[in-house]
C-alpha cells in the first residue's frame, strides 16, 4: 500500500462509525449507509487537496453534512 492508501485508511478506520452514526441522525438508517460509502469516496478524492486550514473532522463532517442536505 503507497503512503497516501495507508493515510486513507487510518481516516477511514477512525472515523466511518461517528460518520455513519451522524448520518443517521440527519437521514434515518435506511440511506446512511450508502451516504457513509459516499462521504469516504469524496474523502478519498479531496484528501490530496485538503489544506488544513480547519481541522480534518470539520472537513469530514462537512462533506457528510452536504452528502445528506445532497
């Protein structure tokens, strides 16, 4: 696995149970978990472009507070 795969997997591991959770308060059970797999998809794809101007759980939890008003 490259660097930037193992980075990825340890944000993944840390933080999929408090997305999926907070997803399912704003969108019910049904529908979180494929906006849980949708979050970590854009997580993935932002993650070399994040520039740590906020924390990373503030960015996370925004891009799952948009995949939900999404």
């Amino acid at each position: 696995m490259s660097h930037d795969e193992l980075q990825f997997q340890e944000i993944h591991d840390v933080f999929r149970p408090k997305i999926h959770r907070y997803l399912i308060r704003l969108v019910g059970e049904y529908e979180a978990e494929n906006l849980t797999q949708e979050v970590f998809v854009r997580v993935s794809q932002g993650l070399k472009t994040f520039r740590g101007e906020s924390q990373l759980s503030t960015w996370i939890y925004r891009i799952a507070t948009n995949a939900a008003l999404d």
